[in-house]
C-alpha cells in the first residue's frame, strides 16, 4: 500500500513545479475555465428544465393525488440533477484535456525536460490534428467506461447500508483510476502508448493510481478547484508516467534550487476495480 501515499506524492510534486513556473501555470489555467463555463451552464440548464423534462417523460403521473406525484416527480429531478453532477466529475478531466490539448501538451513536455536527465522530452512527431483525434477517441471510451461504472454505481447506491457507506468509497476510488488514466494519457501518448497498454500499466499499479487520481477527484468535488488544479494535476501525471515506464529521471530539476527530490517508486498492487 505505499503505492498510495507516493501517488499523493506525485500529485503535490505536480502542484509545486507549476508553482515555480508561474507562466505555464498561467496558460494552463485556460482550459479548465473555458470546461468550467461549459459545465455550469449545462448544470444551470438541467436545474432549471429538469423537472419539466421529468414531468414530460412520465405522463403516466399526470393523475397521480399530491402528494404522491410530487415527490415522485422531485425524487426523479434529483436523481437526474446527482446523474449529470456525477458525469460532469467523470468527465471534466477529458474534456478539459481535450480543448487544452496544445497547452497541457506543452507543460508536460517542459515537466518531461526538467524530470530527465539530459534535458530531453520524448515527443510523438504526430501532427496536432492527428493528436486531437487520438485524444478525442480514447477519451470517448474512457468516458464510456467512467459512466456504466457510475450507472451501476449508482443502481448499488439503492442497497441499504452498503449502498451508502461501501458503494461511494468505491465509486471515489474509480473516478480515481480514470482520472489518472485521462491525466497520464498526455505524457504516455506522446511515447507512442495506446490506450489498452496504459490501462494495463495502471492496473499493475493500482494502488499508485489510486494514491494521484483519488484526492484529485474529491478536491474537484468543490467549485472551481479543479480549474487551478489542473495543470499542475498534468504535471504530476507526467512525473507518474515516468515511473510506469521506469524511465530516469534526473536526481534535482534544473531550477529547484533545493527542493525535494522527485520521487521513485517501487509499487504494490491492489483488489481490481476498474
């Protein structure tokens, strides 16, 4: 289990070099906030016209005596509302990613220059177009994935007791594991990893996976949090992408001016969620 305490690691260590490279800190930030608008539009959209979507699609309630129809028609436009919250957690991340992919691209090169110790960062050579479509594919079926765990996730939350101890605690430590995935993509992509070679890398670590990607997603539960912590999430996962591959990684980065050393790891493996 020391896995997850140097997967926080890497996600603080992301977290301190965006703090000493203000400018591309600054960049990074404008992708989460273009996502962020996006997303509390749609939220603001389903608020407002969920209930009259729900009352449209259960005509059958229409003769239903109060108050029965009412809280019917309200648990169903809160079960809606939670449904799209949840989708909106899982899918931030690629969706952010996406949009900024040149900016995020573009960090995690310079994250990749300072980690190695000839100043180099592997590059695809692929043009940008080719790089969003690769981008925009895997994210679909990561996101795929993300929402038929939550659909069942959330048919598990109706058990008793399990249903709200157990189930939610899974369910944290599976949006933890994509979102290391969707996170480290941007770093093992540009070495020429497909999607099912990631997945097998992650699953061989899970316990590290769940270490980044767990704390991540509970933080991006809070409004706005996820938009400033981003690029230096982007950041970390770059560093985390190195240890997968066990690549070397040099002893201080150029600048660090004798901060913490960068981690390395041996790792332990877990009960499969994903």
């Amino acid at each position: 289990m020391r896995d997850l305490g140097v997967g926080f690691q890497y996600l603080v260590e992301g977290q301190r070099w965006v703090g000493r490279h203000g400018r591309s800190y600054g960049f990074g930030l404008l992708p989460g906030l273009i996502t962020l608008v996006l997303y509390a539009a749609a939220l603001v959209a389903l608020a407002v016209w969920g209930e009259g979507a729900v009352a449209w699609a259960t005509p059958f309630a229409d003769d239903w005596t109060s108050p029965w129809q009412g809280l019917f028609r309200g648990f169903l436009t809160a079960v809606l509302f939670a449904l799209g919250l949840l989708l909106a957690v899982l899918t931030f991340t690629a969706v952010t990613l996406l949009i900024g992919q040149p900016f995020y691209e573009n960090l995690s090169e310079k994250v990749d220059e300072d980690a190695s110790p000839d100043g180099t960062a592997p590059r695809s050579g692929l043009p940008l177009w080719r790089e969003l479509w690769i981008s925009a594919r895997d994210s679909l079926r990561i996101v795929l994935r993300a929402a038929l765990w939550g659909v069942l996730l959330f048919a598990l939350g109706f058990l008793p007791v399990v249903g709200q101890t157990v189930v939610p605690v899974i369910g944290f430590f599976v949006t933890g594991f994509f979102l290391t995935e969707e996170l480290t993509a941007v770093a093992l992509q540009r070495r020429g990893v497909e999607l099912r070679a990631r997945l097998s890398l992650l699953r061989s670590r899970k316990t590290l996976a769940w270490g980044f990607g767990t704390p991540l997603g509970l933080a991006f539960l809070v409004p706005f949090v996820a938009v400033f912590l981003m690029p230096g999430a982007v950041a970390g996962a770059t560093l985390l992408a190195r240890d997968l591959l066990d690549e070397e990684t040099a002893d201080a980065e150029p600048d660090r001016q004798g901060a913490d050393e960068p981690v390395t790891t041996g790792g332990a493996d877990g009960p499969v969620i994903p």
